[in-house]
C-alpha cells in the first residue's frame, strides 16, 4: 500500500526522488558560502582606514565625520552606496599600532562602489579636506575582498 498525501497515493519513489532533490539543493546552497567558493563578479570590498593624530582632541571631529559619509556619500543618482561604516578606538596591546588612534572599516557592495568613492565622490573630497586642517599625522588606507589572497 502506498503512503497517502492529501487523500492522493504517493509512490515510494517519488518520496525518494522528493529526498534527493532536496540534498542536492541543500548541497548547493552550503557550496555557495564556501570559502573555495568561485568568487563572483561583485563581491564585497572592505576598506580599512586608521587615523594618527597630534592634538587627540580632533578625534570626536574626524570621528563623527567619518561616520556621516554613510549617509552622505551618494552615486550620481542619489544612491546611497556604502554598506556600513564602523570604527573605534585602537585597542591592540602588540606595540606595533604605528602609533594609530582609531580606525573605521567602510563596507562597499563591489570594488566598482569603492573606486567611486575613492576618486569621484563629492562628500568624501569635502572629508578629505576637513582632514588637513586637523591635526592628522598619518593615515594608512587597506582595502580587501574576503576570500581572495
């Protein structure tokens, strides 16, 4: 006798068939998060960016500017297109922090975003001078894309 779903028989091997189905979407859907994945076309780009300054009073300034180009920073459509920004207080103990006093991480959907914003966007060109007319003695500037070395 075949098991029955809403009233109708269902064949043992369609129950099997439904199984398999099931893995092998299961199965792709863990090798898209892989690590060993391929890497697609976009894929996210985080930018680093650590702050040294002479007079530590510019820090609330700097820090409350740079946390503003999230919203501020825009594509020529009006689209907002950092993912996130987030940063603190360097806390590293190793001694080897090049004298760094805070640092963001800016989130960018594809490395296209992040060169916009590197060399064309308004908001980050107005920043950019804020920054020389605080104390800033040094600014290192990473970016990376997870997963590819």
């Amino acid at each position: 006798m075949y098991p029955t779903y809403k009233n109708q028989r269902v064949p043992p091997w369609a129950i099997g068939v439904g199984v398999l189905v099931l893995i092998a979407l299961g199965s792709a859907v863990l090798s898209w998060t892989r690590s060993d994945a391929p890497i697609a076309a976009a894929m996210t780009v985080l930018h680093i960016v650590a702050f040294k300054v002479a007079d530590t009073a510019d820090l609330p300034a700097i820090t409350r500017d740079m946390l503003a180009l999230k919203d501020a920073c825009v594509r020529d459509d009006g689209r907002r297109y950092i993912v996130d920004i987030r940063g603190g207080k360097q806390s590293n103990k190793e001694g080897h922090d090049g004298g760094v006093q805070v640092v963001f991480l800016v989130e960018f959907n594809n490395q296209e975003d992040c060169d916009y914003y590197i060399d064309h966007d308004p908001a980050h060109d107005a920043f950019k001078t804020f920054l020389g007319k605080t104390s800033l003695s040094g600014v290192t500037v990473l970016d990376f894309t997870p997963g590819q070395f």
